[in-house]
C-alpha cells in the first residue's frame, strides 16, 4: 500500500477489494469495461488499444468469476481481473494477427500457454491488444485497417512506444490493470516507460512464450505491463515457471519474491556506468539522477562498472534479432511482401542483408558479453541505467497514412533496451517522473539471470521516489 497524494491507478488490490467486500462484481465491472471498450473506438481520435473484444467471452468469463467470489472458491490473486495479451499471442477466439493483415485467417482454437494460465487463474481476459506489425518497430505505428495508431493516454498525439504498443496503452488509460507483452528489443520496456507505466521483462526463458508467434528465438522474453510493481510481481509470479511445451525454460531455478518486501535496500550494491548513464535527454538524465540518490538514501551503496563494448552489443543484437526475424518470415517476406507496411518491409529488406558470417560472429559476441555480466554480477546485485533515452515522440498526420521510419530514434530507443535481450538478463522499468511537456520518464534495474526479485525489491522503493501520478488525459475509472 502507498499513500496516494492525488490520482491513483486503480489496480489488482483496487478491484479485489470491490469484489471482497461485495461493492461490485466482477460481472459488473466487466459490463463496464464493455461500455468502455465501446466509447474508445468512437473517441476522437479512438484510442486503438484493444484491438479484438467479445461482449459474450468477457460475459463468461465474468459471471463465473462472480460465481466464485460468491461460493468463496476463488481460484488466486488475478481472479475477476480484466488483463488484455498483446495480438502475438494465440487467444481463443480471436484472431492471431500479429499486428498483421495477412496471419490469422481464422479464430484461434488454442491459446497459448500464458492465456491458457491467465485462465487458470480466473482472469478476464477483455481482448487482444494493438501491435507494430511483426513487432518490427518501436513506436507502435500500425496504419493498416485492422489495428491504425494506438495513442498515447498520456497525450493523444503521441506515440505509445512499440512493439507492446496497445497493451502498455490499455493498462495506462484504466481499461485494464495488467496487460502481457513480448521483449525482444525493449517491447515491453518502450511503451511502459513512454506510457508511464510498470513493464518487467522477465529472465529469457522465465515465461513460456509458447504460443506467441516465434519472431526471434533468442532475444524475446515474455513480460507484465501493469500500474504497479505490487501488481507486476503478482502477475509475474503466476506466470513464471516451466512449461514443457517450451524447452527454453526448461532448467529455470523456481522462482521467488524473496526479500522483495524489505523495509529499506541496505546491503545492495547498484552499478552505474556513468557514461552510458548519461547517453540521454538532458530532462531525462536529470530525473534519473536523483532516482538513484534516492536509491542511495535507502541504504543502498552505488558502485562505479563498466559496461564493455556497448556498442558490439546494439549492433550484434540488431544483427542477432532480425537475422531471426526474417529466417521465420521467409515465406510471408516471399509471399506477402505488397501487405506489409512500408516500415516493415524496409526492415525485413535490411535484415536480408546480413550474412551467416555476421550472425555467427554476433553470438560470439554475445558470449563474450554474458560473461562480462557474469563477471560484473559478481561485484554488484543490478545495474541502473535511465529506461529511454527520450520521452514519447509526437505522431505526424502523414504516420497514419503511410506509418512512420525513423531509423534514428529507433536506435535511441533501444539503447538501453538491448543488452537484456542480447544476454537474456531480467529487467524492470518504473516511471518515476515527467518532462515538463507532461509525458513520463522512467527508471530501469537490470539484474542477473533468474534474479527477478531484486529488481521489484527495488522497484518498490522507486515508486516512493515519485512524488506525484499524474492523471493520463485519457483515462477510464472501470470501479467508479
């Protein structure tokens, strides 16, 4: 619990406390949510976050979930909480379109193992949520006709970051209060921290992505969007394990939220590499700076590294995820190259550029860079850095016709994305603050393999840094 000054999001403990206490039932909050899924698409401009819905599968999910608040037989934490999955997950029975206009022709008939565990738990899942098509871009900028621009709740001419474009979108403007990503160069990150909310990106291989479609194999990482980091450690602890439809994680040590509650960060050493650190806005810079004081004013001592060759890294891993990317999209790059958007194609042609040289010669780079970590992860518990180099940039009227290409800022986007995907390290963000245009500015912890817990340790004590949550300008109260 934190004492709110101001506006708060309502989040997991909000709505269980309705439930609870018998002030609304789940069936209710779902006829709610309806009606707000309804109003978003008419909005001006709509905000284009939930991309999939049925008013007869939330209904179901919803009455039984009042059933069982009712018997007293309620299945965990997440039971009658609405939660969305980004469209690159298989959800029965939509449509798998991965941001698409070609894929999932068809409703889906099997869920993927994360949907199938959000059920489980007696979520409601309200839809699938807007995407960058194939995950290819990190401003969230869809044109075609089945998904259009996802808006920032924060300023509605604003990008939400991509590719988790419309989950981070949906958790931000209240619709729901936990939503799933996909990782692999910052997706989950980018629009959590552009939309000031939380995104954990866990361990590669802690969060079946069984079910998702396999982009690129070994940088993707499956991840929370939420209002919390309470919320994300919930989520993520429902998530995580084994799934023997997914050998990647396979051999993870189980996982735990093990000291996450201290009181204070006494005994933390935080590593900072000042130069990378800095390699941001200077309104961003400033922000960050104080949040690891306030990290230090907690007991927590700060310990100077030295993150090597950053730059073999942005470029290994750029070679790394779409040498993979367009190895599994061969026969759509062949077949339906005319459907894709402008920015997707041009991405994909890129990466038909590079050669096996320089994939094999990328993951020898990334061996070398896991055991530099291993070796920094010796000295420290986790490395900070700012979460984006920049705030949300602004959409242009030709973006909705044509999309957006900004090689640029993608580049700067990512920049301190990249190394937890490359290596597979666990990271989280945290808003913790705002530019003086209004739009978030948040923090990232990235910590050693399976060491999610020091990351939402830690996490909780950087909400307290954040004096004030401001209200999105568009925003629904789904318990008012």
């Amino acid at each position: 619990d934190s004492a709110s000054n101001g506006f708060s999001f309502k989040g997991i403990k909000d709505y269980l406390d309705c439930y609870r206490s018998g002030k609304l039932t789940p069936s209710q909050v779902a006829k709610n949510i309806i009606a707000t899924l309804e109003d978003c698409d008419k909005s001006t401009p709509p905000l284009r976050a939930i991309v999939q819905w049925d008013q007869e599968q939330i209904m179901l999910m919803a009455e039984a979930s009042t059933a069982r608040y009712k018997n007293k037989c309620t299945l965990s934490y997440l039971d009658g909480i609405p939660v969305c999955l980004k469209e690159e997950f298989k959800v029965v029975p939509y449509h798998h379109r991965v941001g698409t206009v070609y894929l999932g022709t068809e409703p889906e008939t099997e869920d993927a193992t994360v949907a199938k565990k959000l059920r489980e738990a007696g979520a409601i899942i309200i839809g699938v949520s807007n995407m960058h098509e194939l995950g290819t871009g990190t401003t969230g900028c869809n044109p075609n006709r089945y998904h259009k621009i996802p808006r920032n709740p924060y300023k509605p001419n604003h990008f939400t970051g991509g590719s988790s474009s419309g989950s981070a979108a949906a958790v931000a403007a209240g619709l729901c209060p936990v939503a799933i990503g996909t990782d692999g160069g910052g997706s989950v990150r980018i629009p959590a921290s552009f939309c000031g909310v939380v995104g954990l990106k866990g361990t590669f291989g802690r969060i079946s992505s069984h079910g998702s479609l396999p982009l690129s194999y070994s940088t993707v990482s499956v991840g929370p969007i939420c209002t919390s980091v309470a919320d994300a450690a919930i989520v993520y602890s429902i998530l995580a394990e084994p799934d023997p439809l997914y050998p990647y994680g396979l051999k993870q040590p189980k996982a735990t939220l093990s000291g996450m509650c201290a009181p204070d960060l006494k005994g933390l050493k935080l590593g900072v590499d000042w130069t990378v650190f800095k390699a941001c806005d200077a309104e961003v810079l400033s922000v960050c700076e104080k949040a690891v004081e306030h990290l230090q004013s907690l007991g927590a001592s700060v310990v100077e590294v030295s993150l090597p060759e950053m730059e073999e890294v942005r470029v290994a891993h750029v070679i790394c995820i779409l040498s993979e990317m367009r190895d599994f999209l061969q026969p759509d790059f062949n077949k339906h190259f005319q459907d894709m958007n402008l920015d997707t194609r041009a991405n994909l042609t890129l990466a038909s550029q590079f050669t096996a040289l320089d994939y094999i010669t990328a993951n020898r780079q990334r061996t070398r860079s896991m055991r530099f970590l291993r070796e920094i992860f010796t000295t420290v518990n986790c490395i900070l850095t700012p979460a984006v180099a920049c705030t949300a940039p602004r959409i242009y009227e030709s973006d909705l016709l044509t999309g957006s290409s900004d090689l640029t800022f993608t580049v700067r986007s990512m920049r301190f994305m990249q190394l937890g995907n490359f290596t597979g390290i666990p990271s989280l963000v945290v808003p913790i603050g705002y530019s003086t245009a209004g739009l978030p500015i948040s923090f990232q912890v990235m910590a050693k393999w399976w060491d999610e817990a020091v990351l939402l340790r830690i996490g909780l004590k950087l909400e307290q840094f954040r004096y004030q949550t401001k209200k999105p300008s568009i925003y629904y109260d789904i318990l008012a």
